[in-house]
C-alpha cells in the first residue's frame, strides 16, 4: 500500500501515533480543517464540530473519513455514499464516560435537597449504549425506572417503555437521544416549552445529549416562571456561543465533556483506527499507552451518613463536577466576542480524567458492604472482601 496522508482535528487524541502506520499525518486546529488543505488527503478525522459535506470535501482525494463520536449529525451520509467515501465513528465509546457524568450530577443534586436517590423515579430519554447504561445506574442504587424511546419502541414492539408524558412525575429526567430534524420522531426541540412545563417542577433536569434537544429558550422562560428548579446542562444552543443568561439560572453547568474521559476518547480514536485497518488492509495492533494512576483510597470517607454521601465522596475521587461547573462560569468574566474561543478552549485543554474502572479502590472496611452496588456501577476493587466482612 502508497502512503497515505491523514489529516486530523487536534483535539483527537492519539491520531498521530496511532494513524502514522498509514503514511503522513498532519493535525490541524478545526478551523484548518478547510477544503483546500484536503485536496492531497486520503483520511481525514474529525469531530462533531466540523461538517462533513460536498462543500468541505469537493475536490479532495479522500477514502476514508472517521469521527471518533457517538453522533453522527454532522455528517452527510447521502454524499459519503454517492462518492463512495467509507465512513467509520465510534457508537457507545463515551458511554461509561457520560454515565458517570450523570451519576455525579444526580449525587450533586440530591445532595443540594437533601435527598437518596434509592426510591427516586428516574426517566431515561432514549435508550441507546449511553442511555441503557444510565438506566442500569439507575437500577443498581434502587431507583425506579422510567424508559422512552419512541424508535425503537417502534422497531422493537416492547411494551416496557413509556410515552414522554409519563415522566410529568419522574424526580430525575436525563436525555441520551440523538439530535434530528425529521423522520418520524424528530428530536429537535423535543424539550420545548410545552413538554418542559409538563415535568414535575421539582424535577431535575439533565442533558448531556446535544444542545439543541431542549429548547433553550423555553428553558429560560421555564425556569423563571418557576416550572422547573434544577437544571443541568453540559450541552448547549449555538455552541460554542453559549446563552450566559441561561448559564446563570442552571444549577450545574459544564462545557460540552460529559464524555470526555481519557478512557472514552482513547476507545473512540481506537475504534476509527481499526475500522481503518481494515478498510485499507493493514494489520496493526496499536493500543495507546495509559496514563499513570494510583490506587483511590477510600481511607476519611463520611461515616455514619449513609451510602449517598459514601458513593459521592468516592465518586469525587474520580471526578468532581464542580471543577467542571466551577471552570464554566468563568467564562462571564470574558468579553462576549472571548466567550467562545473560551468555551473552546476548556473542552480542547480538559484535563486528564479516568473512568471508575481504571483504578481500584482499596482500604475502607466499609467497601465490603457496599461492594456489590459499587461493582454495579462499574468500579474496580483492589481485592476480594475479607471473609470475615463478607459473613458480617
């Protein structure tokens, strides 16, 4: 096989070491990623921000294009399949990343009202990897749960899942669907204000989906007419020019990372790259070297306050969404025209943040009890339970 030129978004993790195997990579800043820079490129990589159409790819010679994301709403499938342009993305990579997310914001928001989560009702909008996974989270810490996914209802024919207007009295709604425009069950606007004002003000609104799925708008004029008192959003309207007005009314507020785990863009990149091994022959067994971790200790957690405040202070441990919301908000001591280019630069220089299972946890009589609940959210131990605890 010629060597072959890649060029790729900067913000992919790994795509020089990993994509060299095919010939030259050139990584570029998204604004770069212009069509006459690939009239010689046979890959390109891409994310979510960059449209992948005729407009950026007339004229070029490329193959092959991969997206290392779950969504694929930035790509123009009709066009790829005309020019037969192989495509690849990375569905369910960031899965466990976003889960994780959502975990921390219900532990946050039930801590801000003093409340468990065991007996809440949650409602899952959309039942894909991420969605599926939310709604086990759910399961596993005693919630009750409350599926809607009209596709694939729809395809399936199951009768577990419900109508949008069933989670009116869910505690906790959390959205996992993809954004579109048409077909039979647009997504678009799906929160607008009508649907919004049927939650249950005291509902706790999550959405780490895409932006545009609830109605920014109407969310604002929602939240101040007292129709909803918890939000939190890491998905806006008009990334990366963010509605600050709206910023200010949610309770948790973070820049578009909900699934940006080392873990979770290490899966996507490797994911693309083998589909690309395998569209144009090559073996390679490439895996990206990981990050040095220690052992969490689970030594000074809360005693005697129950398992929210126990599973909040681990969770913390891997990742605090306060920095995140923290980081986020300062973003109004910018000049307007700064405020996107900061938005961006908080998702293109995030920091390093590891899943619950890549490190163990270790040194806390308390994990015995709590082990089983703590293993169904996906955490690792460092060794079995003594057996003394065990029988205890």
């Amino acid at each position: 096989m010629s060597r072959l030129l890649t060029i790729a978004d900067s913000k992919i993790p790994f795509a020089e070491e990993a994509f060299s195997v095919f010939g030259n990579v050139e990584v570029l800043e998204k604004e770069a990623i212009l069509p006459e820079r690939l009239r010689s490129a046979d890959i390109l990589l891409v994310r979510s921000e960059t449209r992948v159409d005729a407009e950026l790819l007339q004229g070029s010679r490329v193959q092959f294009v991969g997206s290392p994301t779950s969504g694929t709403d930035h790509v123009d499938f009709k066009y790829l399949h005309a020019k037969k342009i192989a495509f690849a993305h990375a569905p369910g990579s960031n899965a466990r990343s976003v889960a994780e997310y959502v975990l921390a914001a219900m532990l946050l928001t039930g801590q801000m009202r003093g409340q468990t989560l065991r007996g809440k009702t949650l409602g899952v909008v959309g039942l894909g990897n991420i969605g599926s996974l939310v709604a086990e989270i759910g399961s596993a810490l005693g919630m009750r749960v409350l599926r809607n996914d009209p596709p694939l209802q729809f395809t399936t024919g199951t009768a577990s899942f419900v109508h949008l207007d069933e989670l009116s009295d869910a505690d906790f709604v959390t959205l996992h669907v993809p954004l579109t425009h048409g077909g039979r069950f647009p997504t678009w606007h799906l929160f607008d204000e009508k649907n919004l004002n049927k939650l249950n003000p005291e509902c706790v609104l999550i959405n780490s989906a895409r932006g545009a799925v609830v109605e920014n708008t109407a969310l604002k004029k929602v939240i101040a007419g007292k129709g909803i008192n918890t939000v939190v959003l890491d998905v806006w309207e008009g990334e990366p020019a963010i509605d600050c007005e709206l910023l200010n009314m949610v309770t948790i507020a973070t820049p578009h990372i909900a699934g940006y785990s080392w873990d979770g863009k290490a899966k996507g990149t490797n994911m693309v790259f083998q589909a690309a091994c395998e569209y144009f022959g090559v073996e390679s067994a490439w895996l990206p070297s990981e990050p040095a971790t220690d052992l969490v200790s689970l030594g000074n957690l809360p005693n005697g306050s129950g398992f929210d405040a126990y599973l909040s202070a681990v969770v913390r441990r891997f990742y605090d969404i306060t920095t995140d919301d923290h980081n986020l908000r300062q973003i109004s001591k910018f000049s307007v025209n700064a405020r996107s280019a900061y938005f961006s630069t908080l998702r293109k220089s995030y920091r390093t943040r590891r899943e619950f299972s890549s490190q163990p946890l270790h040194g806390n009589e308390r994990e015995s009890a709590y082990r089983n609940v703590l293993q169904q959210l996906g955490f690792e131990f460092l060794s079995p339970p003594c057996k003394a605890a065990t029988e205890s």
